[in-house]
C-alpha cells in the first residue's frame, strides 16, 4: 500500500516536499542565529521568504556546492542567510 502511494508522487510534488523541509530548516537555523523562537509555521514561512531573500541577494554565489535531486547545500546557505537577514529587518521593524 505504502509503496503504491509513494510510486503516485511525482517529482513535482516531492519538490513541494523538499522546498518545504528546507524552508523550515532554514528559518530555524536562522532563528537560532538569530535568537529569535519561532513555530514551525513561521519558520517554515520565515525559510521560503528568506530563500527567496537570499536568493535575489547573493544569486549563484553558492551554486558551486554539492547538491543532491532538489536538495542543495548552497540554496540551504543562501536561505539561512537570507532567512537572518529577514529576522533582522523585522526585529528592527518592530522595534521602531
């Protein structure tokens, strides 16, 4: 049952998986950095935000990196980055 299941996914959806995943690994780590304690929402949100942050600031700075399918270490790095970046922009918000 299991296998028929996991053979219906295809790679788009497993993309929406990893993208997901990742987003919410990078918004932790970036709120760990950071400092900042966040649900898995928000750093799901905070990682997809921040990935397309760091994305858009430091481009094909990491592409170089090893990557495996959908998964790649420099677009953790530049979603991290850009997740930190984020955190920092709305803690000087809220600070004003």
């Amino acid at each position: 049952m299991l296998s028929k299941t996991i053979n219906k996914i295809n790679f788009k959806e497993m993309d929406l998986i990893v993208y997901l995943l990742l987003g919410a690994l990078a918004g932790y780590l970036g709120g760990q950095l950071m400092g900042k304690a966040n649900s898995i929402l928000v750093n799901i949100l905070v990682g997809i935000i921040g990935g397309m942050l760091g994305g858009w600031l430091f481009g094909d700075l990491f592409s170089s990196l090893p990557s495996i399918g959908s998964f790649s270490l420099g677009g953790l790095i530049t979603a991290v980055l850009g997740s930190c970046i984020l955190l920092w922009i709305i803690g000087f918000l809220q600070k004003k």
